[in-house]
C-alpha cells in the first residue's frame, strides 16, 4: 500500500512529481510512540553547519536538540563524503578561522599524524570521512562537558511538521514534529539501501517493510508563566539543513536557481530566473588502488550516463590527476609525476581516493521535469504544504539518477574509453584518449570510507538549496540579500565580458560598487569601484572562497548525448574578495524564533556559488548558536537586534564582542567602511 496517493500530472508545463519507491506499510504498527523534548536550541540538520550551532549552544549551557537524516554528524567532510576542506590561502595561512573549525583541523592532525592523510593536492586537509563523524561528535561531547549544556542527538531522524502560532505581533514555531526510524527486526541494517529507496519511507509516520517508526515532538525547555511573559522568544529553532527544508516547510519568502539579471547580480543567465537550475549535486565514492588488475563490470545502466563522462579539459586528462586530487589515504611512497603544470605523487597499493568531479559523478538536472530540490509550486502541487503533507521536498527519482551517475562514473573512470568533450579529430588542440585504468576496487561496505554497503555517501552533497529572502531593511526594500555585487572581484562593469544591462541599471551597479562613493556616482561622477566586500554592521561570521559553478545542464536529462552547460551559467564565475556573514542574511521573514544557517542563508545565486563552503558553514553556524544563546539570555529576537540598522545597536555590539571573544571572527582585521582596499588579505 502506497503512504501517499500518486500526485496527479500538473498541467502548462509543469511537472509530475510521484513517489518512486513507496514503501510497504505495516498496518499493525501504524501509530508510532510518541517522545517529547524540551531545547533551548533546536537544530534541523547535523551537518557542519549544524555541528556549529551545537558546539556554541552547549559551550553557551543550551540544552541542544539536533536531528539528522543520516547517522552521521558533519554533513559535507562525513555523510556527504567530501572529505577535502575547500580553504583559500587568505585564511589558511594565518588559520584565521573559528574556533570549532581549528579544533577539528586540530584533532585530524592528532588522529593521523598528519593534516594530509591522503596526500591530495586539492587541500592541506584530507581524510576518511567516517573519521571525520568519529570527531565532531567527540567534540560536541566535550562542548557539553566543557559549558554544562545538554546535547539530545537524533540521528536518522527527519523534520516532518512545524506547529506554528501568533506571539506577540508575529509568528513563532512552537512545536517541531520529527520521525526516527530504525530497521524492523531481521531486516537489513541501515544504510544497506541508497537514500533514493529509502528516503519516502523515512518522511512517513507509519510503521513499514523496513523501518520501526518513533515520533518526536521537540518543544522549549519548561517556562514557567512568568519566564515566558518576560521574554519574547522561549527557544530558537534553526534550519541547519541541505537543501533548506524548513525553509520550504515554513514557506517563508525564498529562492531557488538562477535570479533574475539585475545591477545585483550582473552576471545572471537568465533575465527572468529559473528555480529549476541550481548547482550540481554529487554521490562521492571511494575506491582504492590494487597490485593487479580487477575485474570491472558495467553497471546494467552504463550506457545511459556514458555520454557525459569527461576529464573536461587537456590539462586534466589523466587518471593520475582525478584520482590524487581528492585522494585520502595514502602511504605518500608514490612516484612524484607531474601532468599538466600540475605535481603528484602517483597512486600506489593501497591508496584510496575519494571522488567528487564536474563532469563525472557531479549530476546536473535544470528543468522542471528532473530538478532535485522541487520548488514552491511543485510542493503546493504536489500537498507537501499541506498539514502532514511534508516528504523532505526532493524528487526521488532525481537521486537515483545522481546515485546510477556516480556509479557509473567509478566504471568509466577505471574501464571507460570515450570520451564527451575530447575533440575525435588527433589534429586537433582537444584531443585526448581515454585510458583504462584497471587497478582499482570500489570501496564499499557497512565499514568502508562512506559507512554505506553500497559505496556511495550517505546522502549527495549538495551545493545549492532554498535561500531565504532577508526582511525589508534599510537600503532593501524588498527583503535583504547578499549578491553578486556585494563580494565578487570580476570586473562586473566590463561589457565585453558581462550580459547587457540597462543605462539604469549600469549607473545603480556603478554606484554599488562604489561604496561611500556612490552617491557622488549617482550624480555624474565617474566610478570608483572599490576592491573589497560590502561591509555589513551587522557581520556575525566570515569566508572566503572563489565563486565556483557546478552549472545545470541545457538539456534534459543531464546525461544526453552532446548535452551542454546551461548558456551564460559561467559568466560570474571567477574570484570573490573575501566576505562576511550578515546577521540579517539569517533572519528569515514572517517566523520570530527562527535562524538559518548554512547554504540556505539569504544569497543570491552567484554569491551562493562562494558562501557554500566548509569554513562558511562553520562560521555561520557558530554564529547561529551564539546568536540563539545570546537572545536567551538577554529577551531579545535577531529581528530586534537588527531594526536599527545602518546604526549598530547596544545588542549587536554586545553579541559581535561575544563571538569574537569566543574567536568566531566577524571580519577580516583592518576592515572599514572607509578602507576600499583588502591588500592584506587579497
């Protein structure tokens, strides 16, 4: 029997959105048991974002809720699988990053000997990603101990309903209501099945073939009368999540895909936006250097995704170089090799290597028909809006297709012989040859590298999801946003490289980019642009990193013969100066006791392509945890702090002087308004 009726065929174009692997429902065990919780803090999501706010809520004496889909803590460097920190010298250098993030660096350093367990090249920091879980959770032990706070840690457990009502003049979530599962007796163990066959039955309350079902009702910690009267908020709740689920649940003001082009964001590929191109998401893998050749057998579903495997460029074409490049086990005796301008030292028995490539286990949809993360009005279509309706708010059948990718990706790499973007013509500058490589195991198992007994992470890492739109504040009067213009350093007023904008447009991108100059900009003079980021008085974290596009594809599916990146996708991709994390960028509107953290904060699509990366995501989860703490304590919401803005309130001040006494930095030193140039720190 089907937990849902399949959802009728939309109309004028859009999409069809079904349950693709219903799960069989016990009806004996329909009514799962109900626990309640009471939290200072509760946290949607145990990623790295999600991790933060933990470690700050429990050093702050929070008692601390978090679930996660998985069973994992760490999201990106664990579950996901990327286990290489995506870092810029800028912070790298001087370890100018919070305290929670050097602790982990730290700990890998003291847990393998080295910072560098693989010897890759992409980053100092590589290791094995079910290590990385063994840490963190360690760490928000200690971080419990240490601040005498309280952690309630739900692993493989999903948000499925918020209870929200009025308080005060606005709206506040009173009640979150989630579902645990674990495996029905003498059924397989978790994580034996990819997400794409598990995930529906995950979001259902009732009882199935496979998993024994417990509901959870998170709600604030005991206040008496008085205590609540007091104060305007009794907990906060925080979407820490992937993809923005609650965000979506709540159905507050967000975006998703491309924005539309405008003096913001100069460099947009679409003039009107497209909710269905995000960026791509990806299933990493393992797989492990041999003596002797394998025995290497195609996927039943090879030749589907074949056409769209590719080292991508010249430079790039060799198996050396994608293997070593998130490599992250290694004895480090390889020979040193060099392809392409780029040094390595070759695999060698033993190694193993973790993937996470463009064209290769990257999967790419950008129409209505195969898009991930569905938007608002694929949820309304499909009653994920209604009560008890929510079903985490993917497609189904877009991860499976991203999970046959990935695996058929690892058989291109070590049999495949095609080729999608070498040129066929041996005359010509992109001609290259695909190679065999057949000394290689796929790594998989309950006790492999991703933790999974079929090879892939736990759950895709995901690049892009819903990103709230701020409230309407001082200079945005449509609800605040970081952009394009706020923190990238391309030449945005070049009309050789940008799309065209309107005159009016151009002079309000001109005086963007001016600073305290822009008003002299608006008035004829000449522009100034300035050479760092906007600087925001309300700045609760930092980050740095280059704007980097994983782009949708053209066509549909992704996987087609002769497919294509999105046209213009790239045209704002480049370097960003580096930026901070504005308080009001996680402040969603319509909900009070609301923050978001992580990737779902309030950026535009360009901007999001550089404030998506494992710093950042420390940062403003560090900050969502202080912020939670520090409105506890002192009666007084994130909206309230930030209504004075331009002026700095007492509050801000006082929680600024908090985090950076803590060292969760809020800027880059030596930064003001009236500094136009970041040299130190370019």
């Amino acid at each position: 029997m089907k937990i849902n009726k399949p959802l009728a065929a939309l109309c004028l174009g859009l999409v069809s959105i079904q349950l693709s692997h219903p799960p069989t429902i016990l009806a004996a065990a329909a009514k799962p048991v109900e626990q309640t919780i009471g939290c200072d803090i509760a946290i949607a999501g145990g990623g790295l974002s999600g991790t933060a706010t933990a470690y700050e809520g429990l050093v702050a004496g929070k008692t601390v809720c978090m679930t996660e889909i998985t069973d994992w803590v760490g999201g990106q460097i664990s579950a996901q699988g990327v286990s290489a920190l995506d870092e810029r010298p800028t912070q790298r250098t001087k370890l100018y990053f919070p305290r929670g993030y050097l602790e982990f660096r730290q700990k890998v350093q003291d847990y393998y000997g080295k910072l560098n367990s693989g010897y890759c090249w992409v980053s100092e920091v590589c290791f094995i990603p079910k290590d990385a879980h063994k840490i963190l959770y360690g760490m928000l032990k200690n971080a419990e101990s240490k601040g005498k706070g309280k952690l309630h840690w739900y692993p493989n457990t999903v948000v499925k309903e918020l209870i929200v009502g009025k308080r005060g003049e606005g709206q506040q979530i009173k009640g979150v209501v989630a579902i645990q599962h674990q495996p029905q007796p003498g059924t397989a163990p978790l994580n034996t099945e990819p997400l794409s066959r598990t995930i529906e039955d995950a979001y259902s309350y009732q009882d199935s073939n496979k998993f024994q079902k417990r509901k959870i009702i998170f709600i604030p910690t005991y206040k008496t009368p008085a205590q609540q009267a007091a104060k305007p908020a009794d907990w906060y709740v925080v979407d820490a999540t992937e993809t923005g689920e609650l965000v979506g649940l709540a159905d507050v003001p967000y975006r998703l895909g491309l924005d539309p082009r405008s003096a913001d964001e100069p460099s947009a590929a679409s003039t009107t936006g497209d909710p269905y191109c995000t960026q791509g998401f990806t299933y990493p893998f393992a797989m492990e250097t041999t003596a002797t050749p394998q025995t290497q057998v195609p996927p039943v579903f090879y030749s589907q995704y074949a056409p769209y495997y590719s080292y991508e460029l010249k430079r790039l074409a060799d198996f050396g170089i994608v293997y070593t490049y998130r490599r992250i086990y290694s004895s480090g005796t390889g020979k040193p090799t060099k392809f392409g301008g780029i040094n390595y030292t070759a695999p060698t028995t033993g190694d193993i290597s973790m993937q996470n490539w463009t064209w290769g286990n990257d999967y790419r949809p950008g129409s209505a028909n195969d898009n991930l993360i569905l938007d608002r009005s694929q949820l309304q279509v499909g009653g994920q809006l209604q009560p008890g309706g929510w079903m985490g708010g993917l497609r189904t059948d877009a991860l499976r297709k991203g999970e046959e990718n990935a695996q058929g990706f690892y058989y291109w790499l070590v049999a495949g012989t095609t080729d999608s973007r070498a040129n066929p013509d041996p005359k010509s500058p992109d001609y290259w040859v695909k190679t065999p490589n057949p000394n290689q195991r796929y790594l998989s198992g309950l006790k492999s590298p991703m933790g999974t007994a079929h090879g892939l992470s736990k759950y895709p890492y995901i690049r892009e999801g819903r990103r709230i739109i701020g409230r309407p504040s001082y200079g945005y009067k449509d609800g605040f946003v970081i952009t394009e213009a706020d923190m990238s350093r391309n030449n945005l007023l070049d009309p050789n490289r940008m799309p065209q904008l309107t005159p009016a447009q151009s002079r309000r991108l001109a005086a963007s980019l001016s600073g305290v100059n822009a008003l002299n900009v608006l008035t004829g003079d000449k522009p100034t642009p300035r050479n760092r980021s906007t600087m925001y008085a309300d700045t609760v974290g930092i980050g740095h990193y280059a704007i980097d596009f994983h782009p949708c594809m053209q066509n549909s599916p992704p996987e087609a013969p002769n497919n294509r990146e999105r046209d213009g996708a790239r045209k704002g991709e480049g370097q960003a100066y580096p930026f901070q994390i504005p308080l009001r960028a996680m402040i969603p509107q319509k909900i009070d006791n609301m923050l978001v953290a992580g990737k779902s904060i309030a950026t535009s699509h360009v901007a999001a392509a550089a404030y998506r990366i494992h710093s950042f995501e420390w940062s403003a989860g560090a900050a969502a945890g202080t912020t939670a703490a520090y409105a506890l304590e002192k009666g007084i919401t994130p909206a309230q702090m930030v209504e004075a803005l331009p002026d700095r309130s007492p509050s801000i001040i006082e929680l600024r002087k908090r985090l950076e006494a803590n060292n969760n930095q809020t800027s880059f030193p030596n930064t003001s308004i009236f500094n136009n140039n970041w040299q130190e720190w370019k």
